[in-house]
C-alpha cells in the first residue's frame, strides 16, 4: 500500500509553518498567516502532531528553528516546476547555512550567467521555502532585496544561521570600497575606543 502524504504543522519564533511530505521527501512549505497565499492540505492527507518522530520533516525543521546550523538536507519534490527552477533551486541548496550567495552568482553556478532577473523569479516560486533557503540569497552588494515571506523573517534567518550582517558581496567575499556593513562600523567604533584609551 503506498504511503500517504503527510502533513504538520511546525511552529516557530517566525510563524507557523505546514509542510505537506512523503516520507522523508517534502512537496510543501506554506506560512500560515492570513494573507499568504496557501497550497491546503492534499486529500487523503494524514495529520500529524507533535511530539514528531525523530529524523522525520517537521521533527528537522523543528530542529532547525532551535539550532540554525542543524541540517535541512531533506530530499524535496515541487509540485511543478520548470528545468529552470529545478536547477536553479538545486544549485541553491548547496549553498550551507551561515552563508550567502547573490542574485547574480546563483545564475553562474546554476550554468545561467546574465541571468540574475530570471533567478529572481525562480526565488519567488519556491513552493519550499526554508528547505530550499531563498533567504540566503541576497542583491549584488550584499542588500536585502525581495522575500515573499517578509525581509524581517529573511533577515532573521540570516541571523538565526549566523550571516547576519552581511558581508559586501555576500558569499563572493568583500568589495573594495562595497558598501559599510555593521561588522565594519563596529570595528571602526572598537578602534576608536582603543585609540582613546591610550594614554
């Protein structure tokens, strides 16, 4: 007899989050908050409540939510997606917690050069956010740009896994003469009070 789809609902510090799986493989990841568009549970769907066996989906992303290094190295199967999103989100998974990657150099790794726009859109249909981490992708000079789930949840994600604040260009390192991160004023303010106290 084939095994059923499983749904749970997680919550965390962000929301409360559905994921519809399969065994070890996750289709779904919806926020359940009014106003964010909702996939709803597949029919034949069976429920499941904490406490979550050890090792299954919403036990890992519960996991997750206590420690942003624990690993989300689930399996994933998007309900529809195109070659594009496929490779695309396929590249991003490889990008680890505590790092970030740009808009423009997902493109490059994913075998896409020049083409950042359409990664952009691919990071908007993730039917599978957190598991596939689109919040760990950041604008060109380390800017927060788009998160269909809020920048305040993308930023404290971020910081949940340990890549907040950003570097200048994300995970390609820093620019001269890129933007002032924190890290950078509050070495400068650190100097600073050195200096000061010298006598």
């Amino acid at each position: 007899m084939p095994q059923p789809i499983e749904v749970a609902d997680v919550a965390s510090p962000i929301g409360v989050f559905r994921l519809a799986y399969h065994g070890s493989v996750v289709r779904v990841v919806d926020l359940l908050e009014p106003g964010t568009p909702q996939t709803g549970v597949p029919d034949g769907a069976v429920r499941r409540r904490p406490p979550f066996r050890a090792g299954t989906p919403p036990a890992r992303l519960r996991d997750y939510f206590r420690d942003g290094k624990a690993p989300l190295d689930l399996d994933v199967a998007p309900e529809s997606a195109s070659e594009f999103d496929r490779t695309v989100w396929e590249t991003l998974r490889k990008v680890p917690a505590g790092k970030t990657v740009t808009y423009g150099e997902l493109a490059r790794r994913a075998g896409f050069p020049g083409a950042a726009r359409a990664v952009g859109g691919a990071m908007g249909r993730n039917p599978i956010p957190i598991v596939i981490p689109c919040h760990r992708v950041v604008g060109e000079s380390g800017s927060m740009q788009g998160y269909g789930l809020g920048l305040w949840r993308k930023r404290w994600l971020l910081d949940h896994e340990g890549a907040w604040p950003l570097r200048s260009r994300s995970a390609e390192g820093p620019r001269p003469g890129g933007q002032r991160t924190l890290d950078g004023l509050d070495a400068g303010r650190s100097t600073a009070r050195s200096a000061s106290r010298r006598p």
